[in-house]
C-alpha cells in the first residue's frame, strides 16, 4: 500500500509538471497578464468534473477504460516507483518526454506495449498531417504580422478570449481522458469515494503548483513556436490539438502518448507557416522539428531502457 500510494504521488507530480504545459501551455502563454488563481480555478474546474464524471459512469473507473488492459500488480514493490523518479529528472532537464512510455510500459504486456508504441506514432503523424493542412488554409489569414495586426486594431479580442477559453475546456477534458491512466494506474481500478476525494485534492494541489510557477521548464517548448502568446493563434491550436485527442479517444482505449500528439501539432503548424509567410526559415524550422523530435525520441528510448531494468529486477 505504501509503495502504491507513494507510486501515485510520484506519478502525479511527474504527469503534471510534465505533461500539463502540452495542453495548457498556450493558454498560460496567451493570459499571462492575468492572475494565475484565475487561470487554475478554470483548469481545475474542468479537471475535478472530468474526474467525477469518470468515476461515476466507470464503476470507479477514472482512466475511462484505459486501464482495462493493464491490471494492477497484487503487490506494489519498490521498483514500480523508478519510472516517476527517472521522469521527474528529465522534467527538470525541460525535456518533454513521454509519460504514457515512461509509467505504463512497467505495468504491460509486450503486446500491450506495442499497442501503445503504434497508436503513438499514428497519434504524432496524424497530429503533424492535419495541423498543416489546417495552417497551409489559415495561416495567411490568421498568423501573418498584417493579419495579427489589423486583428488587433479591430478589437476582436473579446471573441478570441471567449473562444480561446473554450477551446481550452474541450482540450483540457481530452488530454485528462487520456493521461488520467498514467496517475491512476498505481491504485485500484475501481477508487472508492474517499480515495476519490483525497486523489483529486492532491492534482489541484499540484495543478495550483504548475500555474505559480508559469509553466516551468517545459513551456520553453510552446514559447519557441511562431505566434503562440498571440490569443487567437493559441486558440486554434488549442481546437486542432483538442480534436486529435477526440479522435483517438474514440479509436479504441489503448493509452497513448499525448507528447507525440502535441509535438507533431506544433510541428505541422511551425512547418505550414513558414513555408507560407517565411521561406528563409525553413532551414531553422527542420532544424527545430528535428529537435523537438529527438527530445520525445529520448524519452521512449529510456522509458524501454527502465522497463527493461525492473523486469530484470522483478526476474
């Protein structure tokens, strides 16, 4: 039990710091003049209702049946804590590593494993394909320096803050589908009230801790891309990213990693603009795509890496 409760905190605390910034990154960009009690008290409105929701429709079930394949050990051992420990430090790195891989791939089959490893890979070329075709339509009209400009001087910005709000929302609940497995897997499939409660205190806790801070070293990330403090620009990433994660959700409930997801996005999106609005860019931007992509790479390699190791260990 204590390994187990221990487990979940480190997981907690490993998913939130670093994966969060992926779907809420923009929105922390795009408000930053805004106290960040405001922004939290949203996300973590749609978090505790996700959660409940969950729970209630699920028997006690808050991954939403992404757990069904993945049972829980009858005895949580020490080992089963290596994963959140070796992604906290990668997090501290700013590396934007897969916590799907990373946590999950200890408690798998190798069939499971390879599920997930392909779901993720469709995820990212998905993700890459439908962002630049978006931004290869939109990108003249929406992301330009002309375009932003005379946005602003129309003072539409209260639209925009409605819509990046509320693409937010419909992201947030998305991403929460997906990644509760990689918190939850630690306990009981099905959580009683109690431990409901107590489970969703502690992600507020740590939602308030992320918002403090801005962010962290993983907003880097977001703040590197083209136009991402723009409110508008983040609201459409906000949409495209929110209906990638739909769609897989809906696919099948093999877990998935939300990274790949999001960096193929920025990268079509990065990709569709500069080869629309900025040609002499192009050499930097491959250069950027490549390197975000390195980053994830590494985090799968060293998520088989432990996996490996425990099971030596468990042998």
């Amino acid at each position: 039990m204590l390994f187990s409760i221990l487990g979940f905190a480190l997981a907690g605390y490993a998913v939130v710091a670093n994966d969060v910034i992926q779907t809420l990154g923009t929105f922390i960009s795009s408000n930053h003049k805004k106290h960040w009690l405001t922004l939290w008290g949203y996300a973590a409105l749609i978090l505790s209702a996700v959660l409940i929701f969950g729970w209630a429709t699920n028997n006690g079930d808050v991954s939403y049946g992404r757990l069904s394949q993945i049972p829980l050990p009858s005895v949580i051992s020490w080992w089963y804590i290596l994963p959140p420990l070796v992604l906290l430090i990668l997090t501290q790195a700013g590396l934007p590593v897969s916590t799907t891989f990373m946590i999950l791939s200890v408690f798998s089959s190798g069939q499971v494993i390879e599920k997930m490893v392909l779901k993720s890979v469709s995820g990212y070329v998905v993700a890459f394909l439908f962002a630049f075709l978006v931004y290869l339509l939109i990108a003249r009209k929406f992301e330009s320096k002309s375009a932003i400009d005379k946005e602003i001087l129309r003072n539409k910005k209260h639209f925009w803050i409605i819509a990046q709000w509320i693409s937010t929302g419909f992201l947030w609940s998305q991403w929460l589908i997906q990644d509760f497995a990689n918190i939850f897997v630690y306990l009981p499939r099905d959580l009683s009230f109690t431990a409901l409660l107590i489970s969703l205190a502690f992600l507020l806790f740590l939602l308030s801790f992320i918002f403090r801070k801005k962010g962290g070293k993983i907003q880097e990330v977001v703040k590197q891309k083209t136009n991402t403090a723009n409110i508008r620009s983040a609201t459409i990433i906000d949409l495209t990213y929110g209906i990638v994660l739909f769609l897989f959700t809906e696919l099948n409930p093999i877990p998935m990693s939300t990274t790949w997801t999001f960096v193929g996005i920025l990268a079509g999106r990065e990709y569709a603009i500069n080869f629309l609005l900025n040609k002499h860019l192009i050499k930097d931007t491959y250069k950027r795509l490549f390197k975000d992509l390195y980053k994830v790479n590494i985090g799968l390699a060293v998520s088989i890496v432990v996996a490996l190791i425990i099971r030596y260990i468990m042998q």
